[in-house]
C-alpha cells in the first residue's frame, strides 16, 4: 500500500539526505530535486556559475568588493548570504592566485630585517634572558616575508584588536565572529595587491620591494572600507581606529615574537641566572 503512494505522487526521494519531498529543492538540505551525473556541460557551467554568475559569483562579489565594500559587509552580516561569493573560500582563491603569480613571475621576497645591534637583555624576576638580535631579525624576516599567511594564521589577534578598537558600541552589537568577515575581505584586498606588487616586480623589482612596504597600509585602509557601514562611522573615523587596530595588532605580534625569542634561548641555554 504504501509503494503505491509512492509511485503515484510526484514525490522525490533526495538524493543527499534521503528525505521524501515533493518540489524543486529538498526542503531538509536545500539540494536540487533534478541530480543528473557530472558531465562536461555541467562541470563547465558551474564553473562558470562560480566565477561569473551573479548569485555568490567570485566576480561579481569582487566587483562589489571594490566599489561598495562597507555595503558589501553590512549586508552580509544583515543576512544577504546566497548573493555573495563568502569571505574564507574566497581568501583562500585569492591566496592561490598569488602563489601562481608569486611563482610565475618568479618573485624574489627576501627582506633582511638587520638588527645590527648588539643582544638586547630582558630581566624577569631572578633571570636574565638575553635577546638575540640575530635570531630577532630571523623571526621578524620569517613574519614579514610572508605576511599574507602570517596574517592568516594570526587572523584571531586581528579580532582582538580590531574588537578593542572599534569601539564599546560595535562590541555589544556584534559577535567575536562578525569581525572576522570585514577583516577577512580586507585580507582579499590586501592579498590582491600583493598580486599587484607580483606584476610590478617583472619590470621594475625596487619598485615592487618599495610597495610591498605598505602592505600593512593597505590592509589598514582595507579595514576601514570593510568596517565602515557596519560601525556606522566615517571614512575617516574608521581609518583612526583600524590604523589603531594594525598597531595593537602589530605590537601583539612583536610580543609574540620576543616570547618565541625567549624560548629559543632558554631552548639553547643561553639564560643567565643572576646572583
Ligand atoms: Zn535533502
């Protein structure tokens, strides 16, 4: 009895969860009723769909990205999702494409950081822990150097800051998580002009050294456009907090790095214990 119904009704038996409807789109899970097999045609237009379409299309968020950035943000955050290509995959598309171009143009990314100075000594309690400024400089090459990663990996301090800076209101309206989303479309930015810079150092690689300098004020403006709709400020009140932001930021990891200093040297030994 119950296989008639079955047959009988227009009902689809979904092909990702399992459950019965009757309509276009599983209720449960939101996949197509119509799942033919992966064909050329398909993979193709869904590619395209990705990259050109205009329902969450790479290019038409980067459009987006570009000339209303704050909007962008504000009404991601409001609930406008399916529109808009999201923030971590397409940081992470952006990170490829620099690898690629960082790779193809054959970019030399070398900064030496020189301390030329001598060991700087930090006393904590009954110890003297003597900071490398050889190993300093190391730490400082490895961070800098890949800046766009670093950022990445450290993206939770970035919160910290900008959730300090931008002040009380903004702190009661929104989650820890909420920030990331401006923060991380800054990041595409930021990342997309390192592409540029990529560009740059095939004909003229001073002038791309000289650029990659301002990264960390890229990012900062970067910052600001994203913040701007969703703090309610003016441009110019968002570039005061997110370049507070960038040196609350900037100073947690010159922290970091000292703490990570320390280790190694107490690591290798070179600890003295005063009298
Ligand atoms: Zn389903």
């Amino acid at each position: 009895m119950d296989n008639e119904i079955v047959t009988t009704s227009n009902t689809t038996k979904c092909l990702n969860c399992g459950n019965e409807f009757d309509g276009k789109f599983c209720p449960k899970c939101g996949q197509k009723a119509a799942t033919g097999r992966f064909t050329m045609k398909f993979l193709m237009q869904n590619l395209l769909m990705g990259i050109f379409g205009n329902d969450g299309g790479i290019w038409f968020t980067l459009k987006k990205l570009f000339t209303h950035p704050g909007t962008m943000v504000k009404e991601i955050l409001d609930g406008k999702r399916k529109s808009y290509f999201s923030p971590f995959p397409m940081l992470f598309c952006a990170l490829a494409f620099y690898i690629l171009l960082f790779t193809l143009t054959g970019t030399v990314d070398d900064t030496r950081v020189d301390l030329h100075g001598e060991d700087f000594v930090i006393s904590l309690n009954k110890y003297n822990y003597i900071l490398s400024s050889n190993q300093l400089s190391r730490f400082l090459d490895a961070y800098w150097n890949h800046y766009t990663t670093s950022t990445l990996l450290t993206l939770p301090l970035i919160v910290v800051a900008a959730r300090a800076c931008f002040g009380k209101k903004n702190r009661k309206r929104y989650y820890w998580a909420e920030y990331c989303v401006p923060i991380v479309y800054a990041m595409v930015l930021t990342t997309l002009f390192r592409c540029l810079t990529c560009i740059v150092f095939t004909f003229a690689p001073e002038v791309a050294l000289f650029l990659k300098l301002f990264t960390w004020v890229i990012m900062a403006v970067s910052i600001a456009f994203c913040f701007r709709k969703m703090a309610e400020m003016s441009f110019i009140k968002s570039f005061w907090r997110s370049l507070l932001t960038m040196l609350l930021y900037h100073t947690m990891i010159l922290f970091l790095i000292i703490i990570g200093v320390i280790v190694v040297a107490k690591i290798q030994g070179s600890v003295i214990i005063d009298a």
